[in-house]
C-alpha cells in the first residue's frame, strides 16, 4: 500500500497489523520492543486502544515506515 490516507483508528489498526504480518514479526516481538504488553499490540490492532504518537513513532522503526502530517488546504 502507498501512502494510504488515515482518517480513522481502524485505518491505523489494519495497516500496523498487515505491515507486521508481511514482515513475520510477532505481536509479542513487537510489544517487547516498543516497551507495551502483549495485549497492548493486540488492543491497538484492533482498534480497540488508542495509540500514543510515541508508540507509532517506535512501531514505525521496527516495522519500517514512515509518518507523514500533511495539512489540508
């Protein structure tokens, strides 16, 4: 997917869990390194806890993406 537009929490959900299957790292691999619990990955992916800007930030190192503000017009 390129350059997706997110408007809302489900959007964020899907893409941070295909991104993290596509690349076969684990819900656990992925809370240890951005310091969250098990259950903490699973509730974002599925939309079910908002995620701090700080988590993205780490989960876009590991998973390999990049966050992009752009401004509307």
């Amino acid at each position: 997917m390129k350059n997706p537009t997110i408007s809302k929490m489900e959007d964020v959900a899907a893409i941070l869990k295909g991104r993290r299957k596509q690349l076969g790292i684990t819900q656990k691999t992925l809370a240890s390194f951005c310091n969250l619990s098990h259950n903490g990955i699973s509730r974002i992916e599925v939309a079910d806890s908002d995620i701090k800007l700080s988590t993205l930030l780490k989960m876009s190192k590991i998973l390999g993406f990049k966050i992009v503000i752009e401004l509307e017009q």
